[in-house]
C-alpha cells in the first residue's frame, strides 16, 4: 500500500468533506499506515510522545475516533487494533485476513459476502448496523516456510 497515496485520498476526502485533518490525526494516521501490522492505542501514544513529550491518551483517542469515524481506519475487534484503510476513498465494511503467525493482515472487500450476511441477519430478524469480519489461520508466506 502507498501510504502517500492513502494519505493524499484521505485529504480530498476532507476537503470534499468539510472535514478538519488536523497535524495530530494526520500523525496518528501515518503512524498506522507506517506500522507492520495492527497497531494499539498505547503504542501510538508511546510513539506519538516521542514527539510531543504532553500528548495524552485522549489526543490519541480522539484522533482515532475521527479516522474510525470517517472509515480511513479499521478497528479489528478481536485484536483491540488499529489498521489503515485500502480503501479510504468510499465507505465499506471491513474483512481481514489475519495471520496467527506474523501478524500480517490483508483487508478483503467483497461486497457479495456482506450482502449475504445483511441477509441471513434479516432472516432472523436482525438489522446489522455494523460488520467486521476477522478470520484467522496462515498466511501463504508462513504457509510456504512450513508454518
């Protein structure tokens, strides 16, 4: 993923927007897009103090709720992580890939799967609000070393 690409989509989206990416959610989103897999709030914290020694977990907190909010970030539930969008450009729900082994996750878009899932939820009554699929198991590099 490009991570100047991604952050340049999120800009327009902004300004198309109305939206403010204000220099600490920008950073908060850099720090993702430049992270090797998921990432928590604390280390974003951790690495976000590093430069500004006063920054506080809600500075973090409120950056990502605005990211979340705006669907430039994901939050893998499962993992109480942060990855960055492949797709920051049109709102949509999430599925990952998620490697037990090294952590790698692969964001999926199918849209046929959520329909099939708004589906089965209808037929028993329900009305989604929200989808996050994670799946867990190897990814074909850890597959390949024999993992």
């Amino acid at each position: 993923m490009n991570a100047s690409k991604v952050i340049g989509e999120v800009e327009r989206q902004c300004r198309a927007q109305g939206l403010r990416l204000t220099a600490t959610r920008r950073r908060v989103l850099e720090m993702i897009l430049a992270a090797d897999g998921p990432v928590k709030a604390y280390d974003l914290l951790d690495e976000l103090k590093r430069e500004r020694p006063g920054a506080a977990p809600p500075t973090v907190y409120r950056a990502l709720d605005f990211l979340l909010e705006n669907h430039f970030i994901h939050r893998l539930e499962t993992l109480n992580a942060f990855v960055s969008c492949i797709h920051p450009d049109h709102q949509h729900q999430g599925q990952f890939l998620i490697c037990e082994r090294c952590q790698t996750v692969t964001e999926v878009h199918d849209h046929s799967l959520i329909q099939a899932l708004d589906d089965a939820a209808r037929d028993h009554g329900f009305r989604t609000r929200h989808q996050v699929l994670e799946i867990y198991g190897r990814c074909k590099t850890c597959l390949d070393a024999g993992g």
